[in-house]
C-alpha cells in the first residue's frame, strides 16, 4: 500500500468511483427533495457528515499503509476514550494510561517487520499482546496498593482495550496483507452498507421487535433485509478478492451482515446500561466515533481470521 | 448481584466548543499533556526572551485557595504570573479571562481553555454570574485564581482604578489575595502589537491580605478594592 500502488489499483479506483457516484445521486435526490419542498435538513446533517468522513477514509487509504496502521489506531484509541469517559473509567489516568499505551503498541505490532519471517506486521506480537496487556492492568491495584473498587476498573480496562482496542486494531493489520485495499474497502463500504439496509429494511417492512430491551427502534424484519443485503454484496464486489471462492463470499457476507449488527447491539446495550443516548458528539449527524464504528469492531477480527484460515496473511 | 455505578461526565453530549467553553472543565489528559508542555516552553521562554525577574516568590502560600492580582498592561502579565506558579499547580491555575475576547471563536478558545486554563469571564452581561463560578472554584481546596482587577489592559502604564469584583469576591472570607506588580509590559508588548518584544520584565510578589474582619457591605468592597489598588501601587514603586 503506497500512494503509486493506489494510483494504479484498480480495486481502489473502482470503489472511489462507486462511493463517489453514490454520494452524488445521494446529493442530487437531496436536492431535488429540498426543490419541491421535503424537510430533509436532518439526512442534510447526516449527509455533510460523510462528506467529511468519506475523504479522510479514502484520504488515509491512499496514503499508504502507515497512515492506514495509524488511522486505525487512533480511531481505536478515541473509540476506547469514549468507552472510558462514558463509564467514567476515565477518571482514572492510570488505567486509561495503560491502555491507550496498548492500544498504541498495537498500532506499532502492525507497523513493524515479523523479525523472525521478516513479513510486514509482527502477527505473533499482536496476537499475545493482550496476555501481556490484562497481566499489566491486573498489576495496577497492586503497584498502588488499592481494593476498593479496583475490580470494576479492572474488569472495564479489559473489555476497552480487548474489544475497543484489539479487536478492533485487526483492521490495521489487514493493511499487511497483499489485498489490503480490497479487504479494508469491502469491509467499510459493507458494514455501512449493512447500518443503511438494516435502517431502510426496518423502515419499509418492521414489524416485530428485535431486542426491545437494547435497540427498541430494530426489527427483525430489518435485520433479515440486512443480512440478505450484505449476502449479495460479496459476489457484486467480486472483483475487491478474486481469489475468494463461493464459500468465502458466502462468509464474507454473514460475518458483516450478522457482526455488523452485533457489534451495533453491543455499543447500544453498553449506552442503556451506562444511561445515554450517545457515546459523545464528535461528528455532526453521526454522534460520537463509536456510534460511527461500531458496527466495525466486531467485523474486523471475525474477517481477519477467515481471511487467514483460507488464503493466509501473505 | 448489585448494578455497578457509572459515571459518566456531565459534558458527553457537548460538542468540542462547548466543552472548552464550560467551566469547570473536564479533565482531559491530552490537555494535560499539551498544558504542562506548554507551561515549560513558557518558562523558557519567559526567562530567555524576558529575562523575566521574579521578585517575592516565597510570599505565595504552600497550600491552600488563593488569588492573584496584578497590574494589566499586555497579555504578558498573566504569563508572567503563570511562570512564577510552580509547575504541578499549572493545572489549577485559572487566569480570569475576558470571555468576549478569549472564548470569542474555536482557535481562541482551543488556546485559552488548552494552554492557559483560563476561566471564561463574562465581563459584559453576566458579572455576577462569573463572580459566583469563581468563588465556587476557590472554595475547592488547592486552586488558584488570576485576576486583573482593572478589567482590561492600560494603553498609558497608568494603573485603571480597581473594579469592585475583586473585592466582592474576598470581602468578609479567608481567602488571601496577593497584590503582584509586572513592570516592563508595557515596553514589551503594548495591546496595538501583534507579537512582544525582547524587553527586560520583574514581576513584585507582595504579601498575602486577608479580609475577614470586614462586613459584606457596599463601603468594605470599596475599602477592598481600594487597599488592594494601594498596594499594588506600593509594590510599583518598591519594585522600579
């Protein structure tokens, strides 16, 4: 990944062109909306929202793998900070420290050559990086020599930095891999697409809850819509993994269709728990980062290794 | 099994200029990083460029809420006091700054809210309102506030009389306030000019007043207000 390769990829033209062309027909029917009187100032809010975010993702891809690593990692890093500001773990430097430092080392996991198979991206590091990072987080009460109340910073250290932290960080590390631009480019544009189908599905067809305790707005009408979406996504995007056979399109598609939403589902039962509406407000439209990836975290490490079972990292 | 409590902070759903704009701020530690940063290069700065001379160091009180006064002639004044605090306090320093001027736009509240920790006061409408955060925060144990009793900076080197704020704020409670004096702001850094120059600067610290024993009344705020501007003028003519 380097900015001559992305001039001459075709994969990542291809998808520049489609989100591109969706994003003018987007602004076009908007305007048209607007012409003959529609109140859309909402979607417009929604809309500007990825005009920003749409460039700074293609923006970062195209720089290359180490600004793809780095991205990755930060939005790791802010999605964490957000986990821990909202539980209020983030009073805590000590904890928070901790694993924005190894939030960081996996970025820098993913950026370094494997010594021993000199291939880019230290695999073994960044998979036992968490037995390392929950022993260090373990230790904390103990270097401060405190009990009370240390589980429960214990306990939301290890679910930031495992889920927000590491699972999430395999998408930087699928930078590292020959079809880094058609792995990273499918994902995104899929599990966004998976958010819209599941939105629109539920919209057109809802009728019966899904998990009313959670989300009480999903449906599982829109749900199945979702996944059936996300079914045919692979095989239309064919060209982003031709060396992907039936069997991977078919995974490809339930890992985004069905971990899209769980990871969706995750953020919202962690926001009713905790008892707000969003995670913070950071893009206008859109809430705060996690409320933007959080369909992602899950998706990213479920694809990492069916990737790596079937086809290898190299 | 018991629910565990959850904390979450009172500005989750503020955008970035409104949390730089509330007061009290979170505590964020990025701004921390950034605030500690920047209290060094000031200090280097300040002592190169300035050869900043700060006179009275040993009459700033170990512990406890106090206030800082000074004269106001350039922006250099509140600098100057920020270098003569010591480091691990940066962080509960708060220099009063005019929210018309410092919190008018992002980049300039980002800066005073990031670098100088100010506390945004509404010099115009809300007075009161201002005064009140401000008596909160010093109730806190440990912080420190920065005020310039002239409300705005001097275009002659004459000192402006003292508004009444300072002494509504103090009058009839422990609170020690300690009258500084900066000399050679003017020279330095005079309010048409953009950037400072290289003048010589001595900061005076003088001793810390208390004014416990008077009434909350009406002539006390303005006997404050007038001792305070005394003494102020004493450390100017001690210090030249």
């Amino acid at each position: 990944m380097t900015i001559e390769a992305a001039l001459s990829n075709d994969i990542f033209l291809t998808y520049l062109a489609i989100v591109g062309g969706i994003l003018a027909f987007a602004g076009v029917v908007l305007g048209a909306l607007t012409l003959i009187g529609k109140d859309v100032s909402s979607i417009w809010k929604t809309y500007r929202g990825w005009l920003v975010m749409i460039p700074l993702v293609f923006g970062t891809i195209f720089l290359g793998r180490t600004a793809t690593i780095i991205g990755v990692t930060l939005l790791a890093i802010f999605s964490f900070k957000e986990f821990a500001r909202a539980t209020g773990l983030y009073d805590d430097w000590w904890f928070t420290g901790t694993v924005y430092v190894a939030i960081t080392a996996l970025g820098v996991a993913s950026l370094v050559t494997d010594p021993r198979l000199q291939s880019a991206g230290w695999y073994g590091i960044f998979m036992a990086l968490p037995v390392y990072v929950i022993a260090t987080i373990l230790l904390i009460p103990i270097i401060r020599n405190r009990a009370k109340g240390q589980l429960q910073r214990v306990a939301l250290a290890i679910v930031g930095f495992v889920y927000f932290g590491w699972m999430f960080s395999h998408l930087a590390f699928l930078a590292n891999t020959p079809y880094a631009y058609g792995y990273l480019l499918y994902l995104i544009f899929a599990v966004e697409i998976n958010d819209v189908a599941a939105f629109t599905c539920g919209k057109l067809f809802g009728l019966h809850k899904l998990r009313e305790n959670i989300s009480p707005n999903k449906t599982i009408e829109g749900s199945l819509g979702a996944v059936a979406v996300s079914m045919t996504i692979p095989w239309l995007l064919w060209f982003s993994f031709p060396h992907f056979e039936a069997l991977d399109l078919i995974l490809a598609g339930l890992i985004v269709g069905i971990g899209g939403q769980v990871g969706d589902l995750t953020i919202s039962y962690i926001k009713r728990d905790i008892g707000i509406k969003d995670m913070g407000v950071v893009i206008s439209g859109h809430g705060g980062i996690l409320d933007r990836v959080d369909s992602m975290i899950f998706v990213a490490p479920i694809f990492f290794h069916m990737v790596r079972w079937f086809h290898g990292l190299s | 099994m018991k629910e565990w409590k959850y904390h979450p902070p009172p500005d989750i759903d503020a955008t970035m200029l409104e949390s730089l704009r509330d007061f009290p701020r979170q505590p964020y530690m990025l701004v921390y990083a950034m605030r500690s940063l920047a209290a060094l290069l000031l200090r280097g700065w300040m002592k190169i460029y300035h050869r900043l001379e700060v006179a009275g160091r040993n009459n700033l009180p170990e512990s406890g809420s106090f206030i800082l006064i000074c004269n106001h002639t350039s922006h250099l004044d509140t600098l100057s006091l920020l270098t003569a605090i010591p480091l691990k306090k940066i962080h509960h320093t708060f220099p009063a700054a005019a929210a018309d001027y410092f919190f008018s736009s992002l980049p300039r509240s980002a800066m005073s809210a990031i670098l100088i920790n100010a506390l945004p006061f509404d010099r115009k409408v809300k007075g009161a309102e201002s005064l009140k955060v401000c008596s909160q925060l010093l109730a806190n144990d440990g912080n420190i506030l920065i005020i310039f009793p002239e409300g705005t900076r001097t275009r002659t080197g004459e000192m402006g009389r003292f508004r009444s704020g300072i002494g509504r704020l103090v009058v009839g409670t422990d609170l020690p306030v300690i009258p500084c004096h900066l000399a050679g702001g003017l020279n330095a850094w005079p309010k048409r000019r953009i950037l400072p120059r290289p003048h010589k600067l001595r900061l005076t610290i003088g001793a810390p007043q208390t004014f416990i024993h008077l009434e909350k009344n009406g002539e006390s705020v303005r006997a404050v207000c007038q001792n305070l501007e005394d003494r102020v003028a004493q450390l100017r003519s001690s210090g030249a």
